[in-house]
C-alpha cells in the first residue's frame, strides 16, 4: 500500500529538489521506497531499508522497474535490510538527510527509530518524517529526537500535497 504521506512525501520533495541535491540519504522503513525514490532523481546516492524479507524484494524490484525508466535511479539507489531493534547502521553517520513516511506507528518502536536516525546522521544532517495523520507516538517520537540533541520543527504537511 502507498500511504497517503507517501505520496505528499513524493511532491514535497519534487518541489524542493535543492534540499536533497548532491545528498547522501537514508529512508527508514522505506516500504515501497517511492519516496526514496524520488529522491535518487537529485541525490548522490539513495539507501532504501525495512527489515522483512518480502519488503525487501519489492523495494528491489521497484529500483529495478523505475530504473528502466529512469536509469539515474538504479545507478544511486541501494536496498538494505535495516532492524531498528539493533540501532546499527552501516555506513553510520554519513548520511545527510534521512527520510521516513508513516514510520511512527508503535510507541514500543520510536526509541530504536529514534536512535537509528542519529546513528545514521552527519552531524549536521536532517531527519525528514512526514505523516498524513496523528498517530499513535509522535509526541514520544518527538522527545525522544529532542533528547539525543535534535532540533524538532514539526508542522501541518500542506494538504494540496496529499492525495484526494
């Protein structure tokens, strides 16, 4: 299933293909990976990751379908399969942007998220998470970022990007 957030995930960054140019970018819990995805059409590399095996077949035939497309796709996109319970990242604080659409979903989990991002981050990188409707954790998602010294800037997402 494509979420909702997803999609306005997609448009948002296609509007603001500055931010992500030239970028090394992580998306957590990638999914389908469209919005990583999208991405790779300005990064300098994209790794997309989730954890179960049938996730992570379908994010390699995606790269491998938009690729025929789009061949930059397939040249900068990478899938992992990436467990949050270990808060290990390869390649750890060389991302510049990490990125995750719809990922808070279970108080239990937003400790390991958390800790994933600030293990793949530069010190000066960006964690970008869009969801199209309160769920259950953000607010616990929030502090535990703000306590491993992240700055967050939460917003409404701009309706006129998401789906009807």
């Amino acid at each position: 299933k494509v979420w909702d957030g997803g999609v306005g995930f997609c448009r948002w960054i296609l509007e603001h293909k500055e931010i992500f140019a030239g970028k090394k970018i992580l998306e957590v819990g990638s999914g389908l990976g469209i919005s990583g995805l999208s991405a790779s059409l300005f990064a300098k590399s994209v790794t997309l990751s989730d954890y179960t095996p049938k996730l992570l077949h379908v994010l390699k035939e995606n790269v491998k379908l938009n690729g025929e497309k789009y061949p930059v796709i397939k040249m900068k996109t990478k899938v992992i399969s990436l467990d949050w319970m270990s808060e290990q990242v390869p390649e750890a604080k060389t991302y510049d942007i990490v990125i995750g659409t719809e990922v808070v979903y279970d108080v239990k989990l937003v400790a390991s998220l958390a800790g994933i991002i600030n293990s793949a981050l530069t010190k000066h990188g960006t964690f970008y998470g869009v969801s199209a409707s309160v769920r259950q954790g953000i607010p616990e998602f929030i502090k535990e970022m703000e306590k491993r010294g992240f700055q967050m800037d939460v917003g409404k997402f701009p309706a006129r990007l998401l789906p009807d």
